[in-house]
C-alpha cells in the first residue's frame, strides 16, 4: 500500500467523471425550483431596503403588479453596499455580511434574476472539492487515496447540492469551516514536528497561525455558528496538548482571539440585537414546527448520502435510514480504532460540538426546530470524512473478498448519490424550501384565472409568502397588500379574489363588509389560501365584484 500516495488512475478518471456530473447538476434547472422565503430575504438584504420600509410602501391597500416588488429583489440604484450591511445590523445581525456583500457585487453585475443569485451559490461549491482535498491531507498521514475518495463522494452527495442550489450563505460556511479546519492542522502539525524531522530553515509558524486567523475570521462573518466550529477546534487543539498549555496552545488562543477580536464590531451588533429581543418580549415570526430529535437526525443523516426528498411521514424513510444509521455507526468506530487520537478526536469534536447546542435543548423542548438543517453542516462534513476513511482504507485490504465488497459499497453510495442528484436538479421544490413547499399548486390555481387579485396583511410570515409566491405568478395577477388587519378596498375589476392567510377574524370581517364568502382551497401546518364567492344577496345589491364568471364571483 506504501506506493498508493496518489489516486489511482481508475479513480483519477472516476473522480474527472463525477467532477463533470455534479457541474452539470449544480448548474442545470437553477430557476426551476421555488423560490423560498429564506432566499427572498437574501435578496431583500441585497437591495439595501430594511422589511419596515417594505412594509411601508407595499403594504398601503393599493392594487400593485408584481414589478413593483421586484425594486425590493435585487441590486437598485437607489440603494449601496453601505445600505446592504445597515440593514443586515438593523434587522438581521443573526446573519453576518460577508455572503450578502459578494451577493451584492455579483447581482450588480449579473443581475438579479433567480439564475444569476443561486449561480454564485453553485459556482462556490466547486470550492469545496480543493478544500476537502488540503483537509485530508493534513489529516490522514497514510499512504492512501483517501482524499481522492472524498472528492468522489462528496461531488455527488445530496446535501451538498441542497445548499450549492440555494440562495443563501450555508454553501460558503462549509468552505470556511474545510478551510479553517485545514489550517489549524496545518499549524498544529507543524508545532507537534520533532526537530529532528524539521529542515534546515524551521517552518514559518507566525504564517501558518496567521492564515487560521484569516480563516476563522472568514467563518464567523458567515455564519454565527461558527463560534461553535472553533470551540470544536479549541478542545481538539487543548486535547492533542493532553491539556496541558504549551506553545501550541498559547498560539491557537492568541489565533483565535485575534480573530474573535477581528469579528467584535459584528458580534458587539449580534449581542445587542439579541438582549433588546429578550427585554422587548418579542417572539419570532417565522413558522416552524417541531421534529423529532433521533428521527430528525437519522432523516439528516440518510440525506447526506442518498435523498430522494422523502419525509418522516414516509414509512420509506423508516427503511432507509436503519441502513445508514449502521454504516455511519461502523465508520465512526472504525475511525476511532485504527486512527491515533489526534485524527479521531478532530473528526468526533467537528461533529458533536456544533451538534449539541442543537440538540440538548431540542430534548428538553420535545423536539427540534424545522428550519434548523443547515446549522448541522459541520455535522455533515464530519461524517463524510469518515466514510472516506473507511472507504479508502478497505478499497485497498489484504482480503480480496474483502476489496469486493466495499467496491461494491462504494459503487452503491456513488449510484445513491447520482440518483439523488437526478431527481433533486429537476424537482421543482425540495425539503429545505420549507413553508413555500406548496406554492407552485396555488400559482397554478392563481394563473388560471383571467384577472386575478391576492390580498394578504404584513403579519406573521405573509411578507416573505407574498414575495416568494410572486416569483411563479403570472404578470397579469395584481396584488392587494394591507397593513396588519385593515379592511382591503376591493374593486369590481377582477374576475376572482384569493385572500393569502388570513386570520378568522380578518376572514369574517371581509365577508361582513363585503357580503361575500370564503371557501377554503388549502390548508397546510404554513397556508391557507381562501377564495372569495359573492352571496346572492351580494348580487342583488350590485355589490363591486365583477360578475363575468358564474363559477367565480
């Protein structure tokens, strides 16, 4: 095995093959999918414009077109970058700047169209093979392919093209946290040489410290979780010490507090945001339901290798995951034999530590948050290395019996992968768009008619429903958008008029004034989706409905 340094040439050409496949899946039908709420923030934060000031000149009880929402989609010229990062501290903070300013200098020069946003998302994700590449070299002191076997399962793993399809910044956050990790290695690696195997000109370790720093400091104006990802960090750093505060120690706290310094401006606005929530008694707006923790992980767990989109209301996922749940199981412990402490407890640290501030008070809660799947990508990161670990390592066993099973092994996650990919990229929605799940059935509904009107208010989570809906609605749909619970002003112009989750008592309001009725057309745990019929009495009195389709008004 000692000659095997490099990928072998079948899996160089492997690799080349998978490379080209997920390319083609990042890159292919990238307007196709809903555009979710999550990603109608992104681009509300792009334009500059705070949700108040939204409010403020959408939601008047006018009749609008759907141009008028796309002002607040999207690079203006009536707004900066400067306007971008304020209204990120204003209304954001929980959301660091860094992804929202190369999204800003993207879509000035590409656009703001739903291909050009999640195009910068794709073409970061390419970034993550390199990184994965630096991390296994630096940790797996073997003589195997196992980068290589990382790359191949990583180019065609499921989760991966989730977030590299996504408007967000999660993509991103897996590149800092390949790229930090890479780098204490690095450092570290170099320290805990003996000077016997150093050269002549000793290793620069002011450089190597110095590039974590940058590094972490890249992670944290990601993503917030990131704190997390570098307390992983420091018990590994405190751990491979055998607790004890050497020089490597020291260095890595004065890296990360050169770092932690560096993220003070952001995180001094984070903290204030989050006290003045805590004294104000507010409650957040956005709509989630609770998951069960081990079912919820397991369903996690089974989506970075195979995920055809399916749910825990599906009893297949309830035959699938015991499979993975096995093999992930046999891996960690696999690791954790074979390997010195210093690569397992790396490994084990990157995914428990990030992982428990979710869980632990999940447990106590009865259940975890919805929305809450991207927050476990270190989680995902981790197990992946250690399925290419043990992958690499019995590719190239003694036993032939043996190498033929896990070839086998590795061709099925590597069909699994291709499989998800193929139904993910032509999919026109997905488990991680959330509440706007089912918005293409009430575009459709909504398009069908020959002139239509929504009416929705500002509370709860209808600001970012409307601005996601409006992306699949037809140009000839118009919008009638109020402020909290006022009486819209209806006008007889429009051949049908849906109302967008409206509270009962809003609902009955407007069936009194109007003397009309509601019938239901959708009802999920995030939607409602009411149509407004006229009564007869409404038509003896000639009330302002326009009366050219029977079926409708």
């Amino acid at each position: 095995m000692h000659h095997l340094k490099f990928a072998p040439s079948w899996l160089r050409i492997l690799i080349i093959f998978l490379l080209t496949m997920s390319i083609l899946f990042r890159f292919f039908n990238l307007d196709g999918k809903v555009y979710s709420h999550d990603e109608t923030y992104t681009s509300l934060r792009i334009s500059g414009y705070t949700i108040n000031e939204v409010k403020k000149e959408v939601f008047n009880n006018r009749v609008i077109a759907k141009e008028s929402l796309a002002k607040f989609q999207g690079a203006n010229p009536s707004k900066s970058l400067n306007d971008t990062i304020m209204a990120l501290a204003k209304e954001d903070s929980q959301h660091p700047p860094l992804y929202y300013i190369i999204a800003r200098l993207w879509t000035e020069i590409f656009g703001n169209s739903v291909t050009a946003i999640r195009s910068l998302s794709a073409l970061i994700s390419l970034l993550v093979f390199p990184c994965v590449y630096r991390l296994c070299r630096e940790l797996f002191d073997v003589p195997l392919p196992i980068p290589g076997v990382a790359i191949a399962l990583m180019t065609i793993s499921p989760i991966h093209l989730v977030y590299a399809q996504e408007a967000q910044e999660y993509i991103l956050w897996s590149i800092a946290i390949l790229l930090s990790s890479a780098s204490l290695l690095r450092a570290v690696h170099l320290e805990l040489q003996d000077k016997d195997e150093l050269t002549k000109q000793p290793p620069d370790l002011f450089s190597t410290w110095s590039v974590y720093a940058i590094t972490l400091t890249i992670s944290l104006y990601t993503f917030l979780w990131s704190g997390f990802v570098a307390l992983a960090h420091g018990i590994y750093v405190i751990g491979v010490a055998r607790f004890q505060l050497t020089e490597t120690v020291r260095n890595y706290l004065i890296a990360s507090l050169v770092s932690f310094l560096a993220f003070m401006p952001w995180m001094t606005v984070a903290i204030g945001e989050f006290f003045q929530f805590l004294i104000s008694g507010e409650k957040t707006t956005t709509q989630s339901y609770l998951i069960p923790v081990f079912p919820f992980l397991l369903m996690q767990s089974s989506r970075i290798f195979f995920d055809i989109n399916l749910t825990l209301d599906n009893p297949l996922m309830y035959l699938i995951t015991p499979f993975f749940l096995i093999f992930i199981v046999y891996a960690i412990s696999f690791l954790c034999v074979t390997t010195s402490y210093k690569v397992w407890l790396f490994i084990i640290t990157l995914i428990v530590v990030p992982t428990l501030p979710l869980i632990l008070p999940a447990l106590s809660a009865g259940g975890i948050q919805s929305f809450t799947e991207p927050y476990l990508i270190p989680f995902y990161l981790g197990i992946q290395l250690t399925v290419a670990y043990l992958v690499a390592t019995q590719l190239y066993n003694k036993s032939l019996p043996r190498r033929t099973i896990w070839h086998i092994i590795m061709g099925l996650l590597i069909i699994c992968g291709l499989i998800s990919s193929r139904v993910n990229c032509q999919a026109v929605t997905w488990w991680n768009k959330g509440i706007n799940d089912s918005n293409l059935q009430f575009a459709q509904i909504i398009n069908q008619s020959t002139s239509p009107l929504l009416i929705s208010n500002s509370l709860d989570n209808n600001y970012e429903n409307v601005f996601s809906l409006s992306y699949l609605l037809e140009p000839k749909v118009r919008f009638l958008l109020v402020n909290n619970q006022k009486i819209p002003k209806i006008t007889n112009e429009f051949t049908d008029i849906f109302l967008l989750n409206p509270s009962d008592s809003w609902r009955k309001l407007i069936e009194q004034k109007y003397n009309v009725k509601t019938n239901i057309l959708y009802r999920d745990r995030y939607y409602s989706v009411w149509k407004l019929t006229k009564t007869r009495n409404s038509r003896r009195r000639n009330m302002p409905f326009n009366n050219q389709l029977s079926t409708g008004w």
